[in-house]
C-alpha cells in the first residue's frame, strides 16, 4: 500500500509539473484564462509546488484592472493576494518572500487600501532594505495621502490644493488641522524617497516625488513663511534634477547602438 502512494504521489507532482509548464506557456502567449487554469490544476496536484502558486497569483494579478471597481476585478486582486499569503505560510526563501510581500502590497495599493500597502511594503524592507523601490512606494503612498488630506480640507475654501491658506482664521485652522494630520507622513516620505535616490542617483520618478513631497511640506509651514518658500524652492530644484536626468536617459538611448532600460516600478 506504501509503495502505490509514493507512486501515485510521485506521478500526481509529475502531472503537477506539467500543468506548471503548460501555464507558463498560455501566461506567455497572453492566454491568461487558460494560464489560471493550468496553474489552479497544479496546486491542486500539488499543494506543496510553491511555485504554481506564485504563478497563479501573478496570473491572477495580470488579469486585475486597477481602478475598475468590480466583484469580478475586486475578486481577481483577492485571489492574487491569497495565492500570495500562501506561498508566505510555506516560509519561502528570500526572494519568493519578497516578490510576494511586494505583489500584496502593489495590489493593496491599487485598491485603494494604503495603510496595508504600506504595511507589507515595510514588512518587505525586513527582506531587502537595499531596494530603493520599496523606498519609493513607500514615498508614494506618504504622499498619496498627504494630497488627499490637503485637497479636502481646501475644497471647501474655494481653494486648489498648492494654493496658500487665506490669513484669516479659518485658514489659520485649516493649515493647523492639515499640518497634525500629513507632518508625520510627508517626513516619513521626505525620508524614504532621499534613500530611495541615494540607492538609485538616476531614479527620476523618486526625484518627482520628492518635488511634490516638498510642496506638501511647504503646504504645512503655516505660521513661518520663509520656511515655506524654501520648500518651494526645494521643490522647484528637484522638478530640475528630474527634467536633468529625463534628458539624460532620452540622449542616452538616442545614441547609436544605444539601449536604455527603465528599472520596473
């Protein structure tokens, strides 16, 4: 009896390897469908195979439109970010650990749910605190959030969301309540989008933020004006830097023979 288990367990991964394969090639030729299929029969083969499931949750992934607010598109994000959770339980090594801490995070992040984005960003920082794209993710849902606090507490004014507060005491509160809810958040974002250049000199997109982080920051300079147009000005240096470095790729990849790749965010 021993012997016809670890036969039919050994030909059950067999067949477990070759939905595996099969997934792989309908995921490359865009039959996604078919790919979650395939890879959904490989777990069910073998439960242990971690990397089916990991394949399952970046079909999965691949199939979730962010910004689409569905039950279809909300459950495609859910099953990817379970398959994900999966492979965690399983104590994976380093890198599967950290591909799925970043994929959970990527896909909270398009739903619209920060503060579990940031979470599992920062639990991915624990595997890999050299990647200067968890640094920058990080930096990006700071000022997400910063924006959104700003824009709401300035509707209401009349007032766009870079528009200065009126010196009166409504906008005297405003700037106050603005400045308690974002000033931990912008010098946290200050802080990771720094060593997010600092590890990547050439990452523009860190450099943008950083911009629009400064204007945040200048937002809730409210009683000290000098501090607030250094900020500004701050903000003004690193939109040049950026366009500096943006021609810098452009002439790069211009060049004959020349190839420049964009590092995946």
């Amino acid at each position: 009896m021993t012997v016809v288990l670890l036969a039919a367990t050994g030909c059950n991964k067999l067949k477990a390897r070759d939905q595996l394969n099969k997934g792989v090639q309908a995921y490359k030729a865009a039959r996604f469908e078919q790919a979650i299929e395939h890879f959904k029969n490989a777990v069910e083969l073998d439960p242990n195979l971690s990397v089916a499931k990991l394949y399952l949750a970046t079909a999965y992934t691949g199939q979730y439109i962010p910004g689409v607010d569905s039950e279809e598109n909300t459950r495609m994000a859910e099953q990817a970010i379970d398959q994900y959770k999966q492979v965690l339980a399983g104590n994976p090594d380093s890198q599967y650990r950290l591909t799925c801490l970043k994929g959970i995070a990527s896909l909270y992040f398009n739903m619209k749910k920060l503060d579990q984005a940031r979470d599992y960003y920062r639990q991915a920082l624990g595997v890999d605190p050299n990647d200067p794209e968890i640094y920058y993710s990080i930096g990006v849902i700071d000022w997400t959030e910063t924006y959104q606090k700003a824009s709401a507490a300035k509707a209401p004014l009349g007032l766009k969301v870079d528009d200065e507060y009126k010196k009166d005491k409504q906008g005297a509160q405003a700037c106050q309540e603005v400045k308690a809810a974002n000033q931990q958040k912008v010098i946290e974002g200050l802080d990771v989008l720094q060593k997010s250049v600092d590890l990547r000199p050439d990452y523009d997109d860190a450099m943008a933020y950083l911009n629009l982080l400064f204007r945040r920051r200048a937002d809730i300079q409210c009683d000290d004006p000098e501090a607030r147009a250094a900020d500004l000005k701050t903000a003004d240096e690193w939109v040049a830097k950026t366009m500096a470095i943006k021609r810098q790729k452009a002439e790069k990849a211009a060049q004959p023979g020349g190839i420049h790749m964009e590092s995946p965010q």
